[in-house]
C-alpha cells in the first residue's frame, strides 16, 4: 500500500484528504472536486434560468423559426420553459496539467434540457456536454512572498456539443431545434462560466499558499523525472 500524506481540508475544516504523494496534480483535482461539491455546483447549474438568459441576451428571436415567434403570444411565450436536468461535473474526471509555472483544471460539465412549449406538450430533451479550463499560478509580490494570481476561465468553445435525445420530432420542430441548439451553444457556456469560475476561484485562494507551491514544485519534480 503505498504511502500518503495529509492535505488540510478546505474552509478551515479540521479534516483531511489522503492522496498519493507522486500525484500532486491527482491532489489538486480531489481539491477542487470537494470545494465544487461543496458549493453544490450542480445545483447552481441546474438553477440556471436558460430560457430567460436566451431571452434577455438577445440570443433568441435572431435564431428562431418566423412561424413560431409570430405564432405565439407573450403569454405562451412565458409559459414556454427550457429546464436544466440530470447535471454530471464528473468530480473524479477532474484533470490537472502544469505548463511552466502554470496549473490548469480542466471539468467537463454535462447535462439535459428538458425544453417544453406552450402550443406542443411534449417535452423535448438536448443532451448539453463542454469543457471548462482554469489557469491558475503563484507568482512572488515585490517582498519576495507568493500570490494566487487566477488566470482564464472559459468554456473551450470547440468542446460544446448539443444532441437532440428525444425521437419522432416533426420537421418544422428539428428546424426549429437546429437554430434553438445554435443558440445554445452561444449562451450556455457563459451560463456554466458563471456558477462555476467563481466557485474555483474561492476555492484555491482559501487553500493554503505553501501548500500550492509545494503542489506546483511537485509537479516541476514529476515532470523532470518523465523526461
């Protein structure tokens, strides 16, 4: 059984991780994957009000199908809902990589929207999957001492793919669900971006600074001896 050491626990709580001391960027990712269950990040996601944002950002009348916005009143358009459901983040998918001083985590948010208008009461489900990086770094202040700098946090726009899930759609609907999922892809990162790059970013800078380089000096060592 190999050997471990004891990581303190995030917030202050007097409990511990045991991790593989060979593995810091395993180690990092346990972090993060506790701080984000936590935080109930699938339940921020699952809050998210999509139809509203799609509505607010402008996203979509331009994308829509002429026959159905001039087909609906406001009434049903309020009544039409585009929920989130079935949120997986995958914490133990959680993947940790070091370019020169430089950690990055990478999540792989997925979920269904369960989509529901107002003149058809079927409900139609797109299954939503991504991937979200984070860069954070320590970098040494003017006396010497190291910081937490956060760096980009921004769903790869090239990882974002929607499925349609439900079958027997009728052909004015799969048009209106390719201009529906082309907007989907436009706001739903910013949406994901939004409940989970703070809940990273509050995670690290309650961790502990030594711990972090110690982390990161590990990862330097780890990758020297690969070479």
């Amino acid at each position: 059984m190999p050997s471990t050491f004891k990581i303190p626990f995030l917030f202050g709580i007097h409990s511990f991780l045991l991790v593989a001391p060979h593995s810091p960027a395993a180690c990092s990712g346990h972090i993060i994957a506790q701080g984000l269950m936590k935080h109930n990040a699938e339940g921020r996601i699952q809050n998210i009000r999509l139809m509203e944002s799609l509505n607010a950002s402008g996203q979509m009348a331009p994308g829509m199908v002429g026959w159905l916005i001039s087909s609906m009143s406001l009434q049903q358009q309020q009544e039409s809902s585009a929920n989130v459901t079935n949120i997986q983040l995958d914490y133990g998918g959680i993947r940790m990589s070091f370019h020169k001083e430089w950690f990055s985590a990478n999540i792989s948010p997925e979920f269904d929207i369960d989509l529901r208008l107002s003149f058809n009461n079927k409900i139609i489900k797109i299954h939503v999957c991504m991937n979200l990086v984070m860069e954070f770094c320590l970098e040494k202040d003017e006396f010497g001492r190291r910081d937490l700098v956060i760096g980009s946090c921004c769903v790869e726009q090239s990882s974002i793919y929607t499925t349609v899930l439900t079958e027997d759609i009728s052909p004015k609907m799969k048009h209106f669900l390719r201009h529906f999922r082309e907007n989907l892809v436009k706001v739903t990162p910013h949406l994901v971006e939004s409940q989970v790059c703070p809940l990273i970013s509050e995670i690290l800078r309650q961790l502990d600074v030594k711990l972090l380089k110690s982390l990161m000096e590990q990862a330097v060592a780890h990758k020297f001896n690969q070479l």
